[in-house]
C-alpha cells in the first residue's frame, strides 16, 4: 500500500514530471510560414545590398540607362557609318566610271590626232602630185610607207599609200604586198617574211586599185625581239618581180 502511494507522489505530486501543452499546427502551414521567413530574408538582403552600392555610388537603374542610351548611340552611327560607306561606294563608281570615260576620251582624242596627222601628210602628198605634170614611169609607187610600234610588246602597225600610174589608161592594179621584217633577237639576225604561206591570200594583204588605195595592218614578233627595218614589196597578179620596194625604220 505504501509504494502505491510513492508512486502516485511521483506521477502527481511535486516530484513528478513536467508537462508542456502545445497547440497542434499542420505541417503545410508550417512551410508556408518558412517560405514567407525566406522571402523577406531575401527581399532584406536585396534591398541591402542594393543600398549598399548606392551608398559606395553604384546606381544599377543608372547604369542601366546609361547602357540603354550608350546602345542607341552605337545603332545610330553603325547606321549613319552604313550610309557613309554606300555614299563612298557609289562615289567610286561614280569616279570609276569617270575615270574609264575620260581614257576613253583620251584614246579617241589620240586616235584623232594621228588620224588627223595622217590626212595632212597625204594632203600634201596629193597637192605635190598635183603640181608635179610628170606621170611616174612605175606601173605602181609608194607615196607613204610607215611602220610603228602598237600597243601590246611585239606588235607592229604599218600604213601604206599606193599610187597607180596615169599610163596604165584605167586598167586596174591588182596583186599582192609582202613584208621582209629584219630583227635581232638575243644577238642574232633574223629576217621573218610577211604574209606566211597559210594567209598568203589573206584580204589584208591582197591589192586592188586604179588610182589609190590607202592598206592599213599589224604583225607581231617576239616581245623580246628589235626590229630593225621593214621593207614592203609590192607585185601584180602574173609578175615574179617586185613593182616597187621601200624599206623603213620603225618609230
């Protein structure tokens, strides 16, 4: 009976154990309150940290607006660089097509100089053939034989001027011209005969005339040949011999 009693002393008297009374909350509002701790925690830090670097002189929304200002300056004058650089491609070929235009120019310009140089020789070769009474005894003569050099290393033009003779009373010259072209080359002689057998019937080289006949052409020789003379034979259809010759130097 006596230990009944200590031990209900134990379990209800002064002796007995503490007992804490809680109320029960749910667990899912127990997340949601650690979720809104969270949220302000971080929200304090932010504004923190964000007053922070307004303190040391760092102001993001600053920043930020110069960045967005700094980026609309960079398009506008990648544009403007844009315009300047179709501006400039268009002025050279705007300059370009000048240039071309002006060398075309020039060219024609020069063409009509030695064109013009031309007519004046031969004016004054007719007017002296005018003041002169005496018929030339040749069947054919040579009034202008002229070789220079082209454009191109090698190449050659040459402009010739045949008179028929008044005796042959309106019968047309017809034959063939060639060239004997003299060159050195490398020290060594050469002689190269115009036209070869393949064009030897060639129209550049054919003759035909009663009074005159004006024969412009070209040849080529190795660029790195000198050509010392060239010499023009003239002959009629039917005649082994040359009717008339001349030989020039060119320049």
């Amino acid at each position: 009976m006596a230990r009944r009693l200590w031990k209900l002393r134990q379990r209800f008297g002064i002796a007995a154990r503490r007992v804490s009374v809680r109320t029960h909350v749910p667990w899912y509002l127990r997340w949601l309150l650690l979720a809104v701790l969270f949220a302000f925690s971080a929200a304090l830090a932010a504004w923190m940290y964000d007053a922070g670097r307004r303190f040391a002189g760092f102001d993001r929304g600053e920043i930020e607006q110069e960045l967005a200002k700094a980026r609309q300056d960079l398009a506008a004058l990648s544009g403007e660089l844009e315009g300047l650089r179709a501006s400039a491609n268009a002025g050279e070929s705007r300059l370009s097509i000048e240039r071309t235009a002006w060398q075309q120019l020039a060219q024609q310009i020069r063409s009509l100089e030695q064109e013009n140089a031309r007519l004046r020789e031969e004016l004054s070769i007719f007017e002296s053939m005018l003041s002169s009474a005496v018929a030339p005894p040749a069947p054919l003569g040579i009034l202008r034989f002229k070789v220079e050099p082209d454009l191109l290393p090698g190449e050659f033009r040459y402009r010739l001027l045949l008179r028929a003779s008044a005796a042959r009373k309106g019968k047309d010259f017809v034959g063939h011209l060639e060239l004997v072209v003299n060159l050195t080359e490398e020290g060594r002689s050469a002689i190269i005969t115009l036209p070869k057998a393949a064009d030897a019937g060639g129209p550049a080289f054919r003759l035909s005339l009663k009074h005159f006949q004006r024969i412009e052409g070209s040849f080529r020789v190795s660029p790195k040949a000198k050509v010392d003379a060239v010499q023009v034979r003239i002959y009629e259809n039917g005649s082994a011999a040359a009717r008339a010759t001349q030989s020039v130097t060119p320049g």
